[in-house]
C-alpha cells in the first residue's frame, strides 16, 4: 500500500502533506526530526491518509493536494 498523508505541526499550525509506502514510520520520522522540511515544526499531528495500491496514484494525488487550491480546500473542508 502506498499513503498520501497530511500532517499539522503543533508549534505553528502549518499543514504539510506528503507519501510514503510505511505510514507508521514516516510519521515516526517527521516527528524524531528527520525529516528536513518538517524538523523545525515539530511535534506534528497526524490528521488524514489516503491509500493507494499504486505508487503512481498515491504520488499523482499528492501533487494534486500540493498544487491545486482546490483539491486542498475540499480535503480541508
């Protein structure tokens, strides 16, 4: 399975949405502060997944969410 997820950061309430084929561990990751665009935002939250059986889809769904206003706002809503 592959995972389009969003994360909140509880120090500035900023959203970063990424992909990854291990949740649990990339979650992990972000919030260990290994992760280089998320380790000043630490802790993060996270608040939504998507799975997908294909990598493709996964990574097509987050360029969507990252690029598109309204992809964002509706998965906001």
């Amino acid at each position: 399975m592959f995972y389009v997820y969003v994360l909140r950061s509880l120090k500035d309430d900023e959203l970063y949405i990424g992909s990854t084929n291990n949740l649990k561990q990339r979650v992990a990751e972000h919030n260990d502060g290994k992760v280089y665009s998320t380790k000043s935002r630490v802790p993060l939250k996270l608040l939504y997944y998507e799975a997908y059986l294909a990598e493709g889809d996964a990574r097509l769904r987050e360029k969507a969410l990252k690029l598109r206003g309204q992809a964002r706002n509706h998965l906001l809503k």
